[in-house]
C-alpha cells in the first residue's frame, strides 16, 4: 500500500474529511495552483492533530494552511498532504482574554472583539488571514502587530508527538517573522490575545477608517496574496517598486498593481511561473535602481 493509500486509509478511521488532487487555486486567495495530491480539513483540534501524526506516520509531505491569503502555490501543484484549519474557527472571550482556534478569520475576531467593547485587534480588521497564519509571521497593519497583544500559542509538535504552549516572549518575534516561521515541525493550534476595554464608538470608527484606507490604496478588486515584500528597513517598498516604473507592469496574467506597487494581483488566468517572472523582474530593477536585495514576504509552496 503507497504512502497515500495508507493516509486516507486511516484518515477514513477517525472521521477526517479529505479530497484528492484538489486544486489548489481554490484554496489561496492568489486564485493560482495546480493540484495536492490530498487536501485533508479536519473538524476539530483532536482531529487535526490525529491526521498530522497520519500523514507524518506516513512519511508523506505535509504543509498547513489557513485561508491561502499569503501563499503562491505552484502550477505543478503539492506532491504530498495539505493540512487545512479552515474548519477550525472557534473564537471564545472571557473578560478581556480573546481565544481563537488556529483558522479563525482575524477579521471575525476582530469584529466579535469590538461587539463586546474591546480593543487592541482593530488593525487586523480586513486582513484576510487566520489566527495562526497572523501569529506564524507575526501580521501588523497601520501601527498594530501581533506581538502587541499576543499572551500565548499552543502547537503541535511533530518531532515530541505532544501538544506544548508558547508564552509571548518565547515567539522571537520580529518584522513579519516569528519562531514558527523557522520550526516547521510545529503546527499552531490556537492563540491566546489580551486587549483592553475601549469605547465601541471609538473602536468602531477605527476599524472602519482602516477599512476605508485598504480599500481605497490596496487592490481588493484582484486576487492577490497580500504584499508580495517585506519592507526594507528605513524605506517603503512598494515606492521603490513604483520609482522604478514598474506599476502595472505585466507577465502573463500577473500584474504589478496600479493601485498599489508592493501588490502583484491576477488579472485573470495568471500562473505561478508569471508571478515567479514578475518578482525576478521588480528584484532586478530595484537592485539596479536602489542597490539594495528586497526579501518575499509572501511564501511559494512547491
């Protein structure tokens, strides 16, 4: 019996759902991917970690994901298992102490925060991505980041097969990066956020101010998977993408977006290899223009 067999055998025995040679373009909010050979979404935290320790019983490749809202996925799509939180959505408050399963929507804890007079998450109001996502590579917006308000995560470990907790300070957290981003052996299960009382008025306004500025200065309109690269110390990005005269600069059906620089979006039918294309060319100018190396915030999966 083959790797996979033997994966969707066992996940059959504990209820796990799954889909075979799934297209990935479905599940990345870039709309680009060919297919994985399983998409496994399991109901529950028990059942998430039971179908990691299948598929790494199996010896066969694993990736978790959230919403796909920061992710380029190959044309050739995934050679193993996607592991998806997608069905993980819980939020839960006690006082000020916000709870959220690893693919709860930000957003959505962000709005049941504000309903119950709190603040601190007003800057994730928009961002299309998941609680662990958010945590993995520490998500901040507008002034805001995770490392403000994160108390602690729990994970999953793959090299202990136990289930462990982070405090805050054990995160390592920095620009867009965190002690996840480095361990792929651990899979986030939930986080744990403190905020603060606040006025639901002032809340509110914020969170619609922040709204109005993503919708007015970032490409909504388009898939995309967020802001392709990192801020270079001491500068923005996007406007040196822009001073190099790139903006709306194509590669297939792949875009430098004409709103906003630091975005690439599909224009409709864009490939991978045209996203991969269009990178090299904005690496290449703004090393030439600007003699400084711009890093990928956004992460390729092959």
């Amino acid at each position: 019996m083959n790797s996979v067999a033997a994966v969707k055998k066992e996940l059959d025995k504990i209820g796990v759902a799954y889909v075979e040679n799934a297209l990935m373009s479905a599940h990345t909010t870039f709309r680009i991917g060919g297919p994985a050979m399983l998409y496994i979404r399991p109901e529950n935290q028990d059942k998430l970690v039971g179908a990691a320790r299948i598929i790494q019983g199996a010896g066969l490749p694993m990736v978790t994901i959230g919403k796909g809202s920061n992710l380029l996925v190959s044309d050739a799509g995934y050679q193993g298992a996607i592991l998806s939180t997608e069905g993980l959505t819980d939020v839960s408050i006690s006082e000020n102490i916000v709870t959220c399963a690893c693919g709860a929507s930000v957003t959505g804890a962000a709005v049941i925060a504000r309903d119950r007079g709190l603040s601190g998450m007003e800057f994730l109001y928009g961002i299309p991505g998941s609680a662990a996502g958010a945590v993995y590579m520490n998500a901040g917006a507008y002034g805001g980041e995770i490392a403000d308000i994160l108390t602690s995560s729990t994970y999953y470990d793959m090299e202990t097969g136990a289930v462990a907790a982070l405090t805050a300070a054990d995160h390592g957290f920095e620009y867009r990066n965190s002690i996840y981003r480095s361990n792929s052996k651990r899979i986030i299960l939930s986080a744990v956020f403190e905020l603060k009382p606040g006025q639901h008025a002032e809340i509110r306004s914020a969170m619609e101010d922040y709204m109005y500025r993503r919708k007015t200065k970032q490409p909504l309109e388009y898939p995309s998977a967020g802001s392709v690269f990192k801020r270079y110390p001491g500068r923005y990005t996007g406007q040196m993408i822009e001073e190099c005269g790139l903006k709306g600069r194509s590669v297939g059906g792949a875009q430098v977006s004409e709103k906003h620089a630091g975005f690439i979006v599909n224009r409709g039918g864009a490939t991978a290899a045209d996203v991969l294309g269009l990178i090299e060319i904005i690496k290449e100018a703004v090393a030439h223009k600007f003699g400084v190396e711009i890093e990928c915030e956004m992460i390729y999966l092959a």
